[in-house]
C-alpha cells in the first residue's frame, strides 16, 4: 500500500535470466522455520532476506513477525554452488518455480518490500506514546479517553501501551493504570 492509502497495482515480475546470475528467488520454509531457514542459508554465506511486520502482543509489547509465514528470498545462482546450499539448508522445503526450475523474482519488487518494511517499523516508531520522554513524578493532562481533561501524576511505564498514574479522584489519590496515548 502507498503512503496515500491506495494500493500499488505492479506486482513482482519473474524475470529471465542468465544462469550463471545471481538471481533473488522464494524459498518455502518448513512451518514456523523462516528464522531456522535464514540462519541456514547465512552461515552458507547466501544472501538471504526475511521481511517482517511490527505487531504487538496482549501486553501491548512490539515484537516482529515474518511478513509472509512460510517464505524467505534467497539470492544465488541457478548453476552454482549456491543452489545445492538452499537445497540442502535446514528449515527449506523448496523454492518456487515452473516446470521443476526455479523462478527468479524481480529486484524492484524486493526493493518496494523493503522500503515498506521501513515505513512500517518507522511508523511504530512515530506513533509512541508521550510516556517516553515522561519521568516518575512529572504531571500529566489526560488529551482523550475516560479521563479526558483531568491531571495526574505519571509513575512509571508498564509496557508498550500502558503506564501508571497517580490520579486525584473525589479528594484522594488513587493509583491507576492508563493507556499512554491518551495522556498529552
């Protein structure tokens, strides 16, 4: 997807090539092998990339996942040494391809995979909370949420998403826990 919100419409191109090329090619790992499959091929001393996506998990910690489970791109050449490497690499089931040969892929796709991968961890990155740059004891003013307009006292960060408050509710503190990007 562009940064405009529409959706790009060139998808990757298999490309024709000199075999004796190194070529980018999709692995199809065994399940929930990518990282297994990765490290394979690096200590081969292949060329490997593995996209991932920012998610987050109950406790609102970020963490990264294989973008698509299952497959990894591998550079190397179709006649080398390289291709009996991904073959015979831990987590690899097989690569795809036509007619038993394997299908180079585009640069340019990888490229615009890349630079959204970027864009994605970027974004998490820009979306973080004010808590961050917050200390114990700094006052807060609450911008959204159920308590919208009402001042607190920040504690402490408690993970990704939430952080502890101090808040003066009907004459007495109370301590309560509050999504960070409700607080200004």
């Amino acid at each position: 997807m562009a940064r405009d919100g529409t959706m790009n419409a060139e998808p990757m191109k298999a490309v024709v090539v000199n075999d004796l090329d190194a070529r980018w090619y999709i692995a199809r790992t065994n399940h929930k092998q990518e990282r297994l499959a990765r490290a394979s091929l690096m200590a081969e001393k292949l060329e490997v990339y593995l996209p991932m996506m920012p998610k987050r998990n109950r406790m609102g910690e970020l963490y990264a996942t294989p973008l698509f489970p299952g497959f990894i791109f591998v550079s190397f050449m179709l006649g080398g040494a390289g291709w009996t490497k991904v073959f015979s690499a831990r987590g690899v089931s097989s690569v795809l391809g036509t007619g038993g040969k394997p299908q180079s892929i585009s640069t340019g796709g990888l490229e615009q995979i890349r630079g959204r991968e970027v864009e994605a961890f970027e974004r998490v990155q820009l979306i973080a909370p004010a808590c961050h740059a917050l200390k114990p004891g700094d006052k807060i003013l609450f911008k959204k949420g159920p308590w919208a307009e009402l001042e607190a006292v920040f504690l402490k960060q408690n993970n990704a998403l939430r952080c502890a408050v101090l808040v003066r509710l009907l004459g007495s503190e109370r301590l309560a826990e509050a999504e960070m990007a409700h607080i200004a």
